[in-house]
C-alpha cells in the first residue's frame, strides 16, 4: 500500500480501529481522522480487543456512526480537508433475517458496488481537498466474490474520477491489524489484498508507483479478467462460457442500477 506520512488522511469503516492505530503509530502522518460505523459502545460490545482507546490516548479523532452511503455523516467533518481517504475491506453486513434478504431488489453483488460508488462519490465531494494529493482508496480481496465486483471500472461510470492503478496490499506494514469478519469478533487469515486508487486529478503523479492490471488491456475480458485473446473465436468461445454469462449477468444488473439511479 502507498502511502505518505505527509498526508491528511481520513479512514472509514474501519471496525476495530486496529487499522488506523497501525497507521497513527507507525506511518505517523500529520493528521489522521478515523471513523466507525458502530456507536462507541457498540464497537466495544462487538470487538473485545479494539483500538478505540488506544487512539483517543494519543489524541486521535474518531467519528462514531458515520455511514460512507449518507451526505449527513460526511458533513461532520471540515469539508474538502483530506488528501486520502481509505476504506479497507469493505463488504455490507448480512441481512438480518431471511425476509429481510426476500425484500430486498438488488443483487448482493449490486449493493456492494453500491456501498463503493457511493463512498467514492462522497469522499471526493465531500473530504478530500481538490487542490491536494486528492485520493479515494479501497483495499479489497482478490479473490470471490469481491473480484466480481469490476471495482477497477464500474464503481466510477458517469463520473469525473479516474482509475488510476493499484498496489499489493502487505499487512506487514501495519504490525497490529487485524482483518474482521463484518460484525463479528473475529479476525480472518491474511487474505491477498489489493489496494485500488482513484483521483480527480487523471495524471496524478502516483501512477508511476501504482500497477496498472493486464486484463484493463485491449484483447482481454475485464469483467472476468480473462485474456488475451489470441483470434476472435477464442474471444467469443469466452463469451459463451458459463463464467462469462454469470460476469456479465452482474454487468447487467449493475449498469440498470446506474440508469435508474441517475
């Protein structure tokens, strides 16, 4: 992960704060906000060993139920302050019963692009400062179901932001991380991460640090991340495969999201 210790950074969604103790103690950069979903006493209740004293000891701002999806929540903060906002391993809660997942329209692909769409979108009009480093940056898994998601080009279509490139996530430069399950006391396995980062600015310098993936190629499938492709049939052998059919059923799902949600 890239980061500066000369940067305004604001965290989201960062469960048990451990994430944001890691970077106040050994990135160390010059202001640093973190912000939870839970209540104070909910995180406590929720995650026995967490980092919310910690921070308050070393005189770090934490911001309580701030939900990334609602303007209300982003207007607590002085606007347009930061050069990097982060939102690491995001993924929505399960649905709290069975009648409650039957009610619900959208995909649980569609609501998790949703979740990202609408923290990128909010982020950049909301927190980061134009005229700064100015980055939305989401660390994921790179493995099912959250490469189902496009996050590379779906979460930014009809918008101003640019895709700019993405970095290994290495969970060793933050010794006392702890990845969670969502909603549950209980960290998971090191998983492969990556983190993704966006701009306004479309030739922002970091791009000569960031990767730029091979499947974003020409010849290649970027929904399945397939290729290259070496004639036109391999390439419509490809769209006619299972995989292909079940990718672009979330492409379709997703793209008459963004038309009724203009």
């Amino acid at each position: 992960m890239i980061l500066d210790k000369n940067w305004r950074i604001l965290t989201v969604g960062d469960g048990d704060l451990s994430f944001s103790y890691s970077l106040a103690k050994y990135l160390k950069p010059i202001h640093l906000t973190a912000s939870i979903y839970d209540s104070e006493s909910a995180l406590k209740h929720k995650y026995q060993d967490n980092a919310f004293d910690k921070l308050a000891n070393i005189g770090i701002d934490i911001i309580t139920e701030f939900d990334v999806t609602k303007a209300s929540c982003w207007h607590r903060l002085s606007k347009q302050s930061f050069d990097a906002v982060i939102f690491q391993f995001p993924l929505i809660p399960a649905f709290a019963s069975y009648e409650s997942f039957q009610q619900q329209t959208l995909s649980v692909n569609t609501l998790n692009r949703q979740l990202l769409r609408k923290f990128l979108l909010n982020a950049t009009k909301y927190a980061l400062d134009p005229a700064g480093v100015n980055l939305g940056i989401i660390t994921s898994k790179d493995v099912k179901p959250y490469i189902e998601w496009n996050i590379e080009q779906s979460l930014i279509t009809n918008t101003d932001l640019c895709y700019l490139g993405q970095s290994t996530f290495d969970i060793s430069q933050f010794p006392e991380y702890l990845i969670r399950n969502v909603d549950r006391d209980k960290h998971v396995k090191d998983t492969s991460g990556v983190s993704y980062y966006w701009s306004i600015n479309h030739s922002h310098p970091i791009t000569s640090k960031l990767q730029m993936p091979h499947y974003l190629a020409p010849n290649h499938c970027t929904i399945c991340r397939a290729g290259p492709f070496v004639s036109e049939v391999d390439a419509l052998s490809h769209q006619e495969s299972k995989k292909h059919k079940s990718m672009q059923k979330h492409e379709d799902q997703w793209q008459l999201y963004l038309q009724q949600h203009k």
